[in-house]
C-alpha cells in the first residue's frame, strides 16, 4: 500500500516538473520578451517624436510597473508654472484659473465689474517703474530731445473731420506740450484739401502724408476668389461686421503685417497710434514714448476686451501649427502673458469657437509701441505662416488679436503695459480712471451699453497673469 502511495508521489512530482520545463519557463521567458517588446514600442514611439502619441498611449494603459519606462515618464515635458510645454513640436498651453474666479459665466462678469470699478476709482498718477520726463517749457520746446517716434494714423480723406477731432484732442492733452511728428498713411494719394485742414489741427508739429505702395496694402494674388466669396456670405450670415468690406481686409492686413514696413516709418522706433473720433479725457503731462524707452517696453495699451469669435475661429489652431513647425517653439518667451489668451469662464462660447483662445486682446485703436518688436523675426515668420493660410480673407482676423497673441507670445509680460492713467474712448468702450485731470467721462464705466460689460477682459488680464502693479 505504502509503495503504490510513494509509486503516485513521485509520478506527480515528474509531472509537475515536466508542467514548469515545458509551459512554465517558455512562459517566464515570453512574458519577459514580451516586457522588452513593450519598452521598446514605448521608446520607439518617443524617440519618432511623436509625445502626443506616448501621452496618449501611456493614459490609456498602465505601464508605470515596468522599470524601463521610468525614464520615459521623467523625460515627458511637463508644463511650467506659466501653464506652458516648449518643446520642438510640443507646444502646448493650459489656463490654470491663477484667479480663482468661481461661478457662472454671469457671475464672473459681475464680480469682475466691482472689482475693476473699485480699482478704477482709486486715484492714479503717473506710472511708477521709471523716473517720468515732464514736459519742456513752452519756449524750450525746439530744443527737447524726442524719443524716436511718430503719432500714426490710417485713414481716408473723407475722414478728414473725424481724424481731426482725435488730433484736437491729443494736441490738447499731450501733443501741444511735447511736439512728436504726425503720420498719416492712405492707400489713396491724400488729396491738399485734406492737408490743408489736418495742418490746422497739428499746431506746427512735423507732419508726414504718405501714400501706401499697392504690395503693403493690396490683397495678396494668391488669394482665392471664389473660396473668398463664399466664405464672406459666411461671415456676413453670421453678422459679423465689415464681413463683405474687401478694404476692412485689407486695412486690418496692412495694419498687423505691414504698417512697420513702410519706407517713410523706417526711421521710427516708436508709433501711438489714433484713429478718427477718439476721445482723450485725461492731461498726460510726462513723455509717454520715453517712458516706453526707459522701461523698455514694447506695447502699451488702454483697453482690453473679448474679440467677435466666428471671425478668429482658427487664428489660435493655426498658431499652435506655426508654434509646432520646426524649431518655431524656440520664439514662445517662457514668461509671455498664456493665460490671458487661453481664459474659459467669463465667455466660454468665444473660447471654444475660437479653438481654444479667450478673444481677449487689447484694443489697437490705442496701440503705443515698439515697431522693432513687430520688425523681428518672431513676430514676422508667424505672420508669413499666418498670411500664407489666406484667413486674413476667408475668415476676418483683425489686427488686435493678431497684435495681442503676438505680444503676449513673443515678449515677457512685463514688457506690456496698462496706461491706467489716460482716459480715453473709441465709442463703445472707455477706460475711465480716477486722475486729477481726468474729465468728460464717468470713472469706471467701461461702456455707455451696461449689456457690453461682459466684453470687459481687463480683470482676467490683472488675475490671471499677475501684471505687476506700476502704478
Ligand atoms: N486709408 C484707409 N484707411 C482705412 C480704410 N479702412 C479703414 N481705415 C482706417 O483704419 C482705421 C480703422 O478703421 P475703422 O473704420 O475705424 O474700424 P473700426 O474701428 O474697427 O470700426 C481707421 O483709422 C480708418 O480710418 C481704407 O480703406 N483706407
Ligand atoms: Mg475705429
């Protein structure tokens, strides 16, 4: 009995060794394979580049228990604080909500409305990062050293009245003290009518008439004639304005790609540009450009609001293809102003027609700048990129967003800055702060409709991206 139980033992024994020798050991060893395999599909799939692909297939699947993938997981680029990635052909951006703006979108205007009326109704002076240049006496004025700069202005004869009540307004409020030369650009020869009434206006300061050459202005040959008429009735069935306005196109073109080429600007480093029946309620008494220079900024602006989102539905897609092209990651300045281009609460419609960008710009009809920045090399092989798609003409991207996004990509925040402290207006909107000369307008209305307020971008600019306060 006690043999025919060892007999059965060790039959079971062999069988369990044979069971490890002939199925175990393979399987140890495929599973092993299998484990290198794995790794190197995973390392494959990163070293062709392709992060999005290994994003992809590592949130889908576990692999964090094998060890030859740690260093895959370590070298994924991850997003900074700024909520940024800037890798070649990785670029990508998140809205990280640094406000902590909670509620629905109604809420979120109407919070945002208290708070800037409360920060427009504290009283402001002057900017105080640099020491302000006053005015010179009336009889030294010939002898002040400018700044390298120019007033601007595009416009048509026919606007010869409108344009005329800005400069009235400026020559009263800063010019008369300063005496910075006029330019004024046409795609049409200025016709003497108009010169001789815009010198009136201009009180003796340096005045330039220039005629735009058809190759800065003209609608580019390569644009499609047929595809632009379609998808103008587009536009237009959207109520988009200027829509079917072949000359808006073309200004808004000339005026984010072309402006700072003009042979008759090339001198200038600096530009304040105005526009026909702009309104100036407050006396800037030190010299706005030499503060530009001495702080070294590149663009200043008053108001900042939500742009029409059927008109830029592929500016910031295309953007992220121009960002994502060769080494095209290499122009992002770490320290840019993302998050005010990339906000989601106050109109999230606008945000996702728009493909992912806020709208919020700054309103170019009040631009001070630095026309060098807008001459460098960022700035002009994103706007071939740009102008090579066509959508100057088959969508309507003005010349705000495109301004806007280019500044806050290419240069630090920073080097922005909020002119607080001069009142001005281009009907709808005003920017109406609390100065000791500030008149005609009501501090802290942002437009004379109440039902415009949502348009208002300025807090999100103040919360999201943390602008240092000059003021
Ligand atoms: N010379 C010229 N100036 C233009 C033309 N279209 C627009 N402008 C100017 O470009 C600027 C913006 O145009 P505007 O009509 O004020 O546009 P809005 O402010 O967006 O409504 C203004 O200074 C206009 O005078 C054009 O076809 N020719
Ligand atoms: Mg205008």
């Amino acid at each position: 009995m006690m043999k025919l139980i060892s007999l059965r033992r060790r039959k079971l024994v062999n069988l369990l060794l044979l069971l490890t020798v002939c199925v175990g050991l393979p399987t140890i060893f495929i599973y092993a394979q299998g484990h290198k395999h794995l790794i190197k599909i995973a390392e494959n799939y990163y070293n062709e580049d392709d992060w999005s692909s290994m994003k992809a297939l590592t949130d889908k699947f576990d692999f964090s228990y094998l060890p030859g993938l740690k260093h895959l997981k370590s070298s994924t680029p991850e997003l900074d604080q700024n909520g940024v990635v800037l890798a070649p052909g990785k670029v990508q951006f998140k809205f990280l909500n640094r406000g902590m703006r909670k509620g629905t979108p109604e809420d979120i205007v109407k919070q945002g409305m208290k708070d800037y009326q409360k920060l427009m109704s504290q009283k402001v002076g002057g900017p105080k990062d640099a020491t302000l240049v006053p005015a010179p006496a009336k009889d030294d004025l010939h002898n002040y050293k400018h700044a390298n700069a120019t007033i601007l202005a595009l416009v048509r004869n026919e606007e010869v009245s409108k344009i005329g009540q800005s400069i009235r307004r400026l020559q009263k409020q800063f010019n008369a003290k300063f005496n910075y030369p006029y330019t004024f650009l046409n795609d049409q020869p200025f016709t003497d009518k108009f010169k001789i009434r815009i010198l009136k206006y201009t009180e003796g300061a340096p005045v330039e008439f220039v005629h735009i050459k058809p190759e800065l202005w003209d609608k580019p040959s390569s644009i499609d004639h047929e595809r632009e008429k379609k998808e103008m009735q587009i536009l237009f069935d959207h109520d988009i304005a200027y829509a079917k306005k072949a000359s808006y196109h073309n200004m808004c073109r000339f005026y984010l790609g072309q402006f700072y080429n003009v042979p008759e600007l090339a001198k200038y480093k600096y530009y304040w540009r105005i526009e026909p029946q702009v309104k100036f309620f407050t006396s800037i008494d030190y010299d706005v450009f030499k503060y530009m220079e001495d702080t070294q900024k590149i663009y200043g602006f008053t108001i900042n609001l939500y742009d029409i989102e059927e008109s830029i539905k592929t500016l910031w897609p295309e953007t992220l293809r121009f960002l994502n092209e060769n080494d095209n990651y290499k122009y992002v300045n770490p320290n840019g102003t993302f998050q005010w281009l990339l906000e989601d609460l106050q109109n999230p419609k606008k945000n996702k027609v728009a493909g992912g960008y806020s709208t919020c710009h700054f309103w170019s009809n009040f631009e001070i700048g630095d026309m060098d920045f807008f001459r460098g090399e960022a700035y002009n092989n994103w706007f071939k990129h740009l102008d090579s798609t066509g959508k100057f003409y088959y969508e309507r991207w003005g010349d705000a967003p495109v301004h806007s996004i280019g500044v806050s990509l290419f240069a630090p925040k920073d080097k922005i800055h909020w002119f607080r402290d001069i009142g001005y207006e281009h009907d709808p909107y005003y920017s109406c702060p609390a100065t000791d000369t500030t008149q005609h307008c009501e501090i802290g209305k942002f437009s004379r409709w109440e039902h415009l307020y949502d348009q208002n971008c300025l807090m999100n600019w103040l919360d999201h991206d943390q602008q240092k306060n000059v003021y």
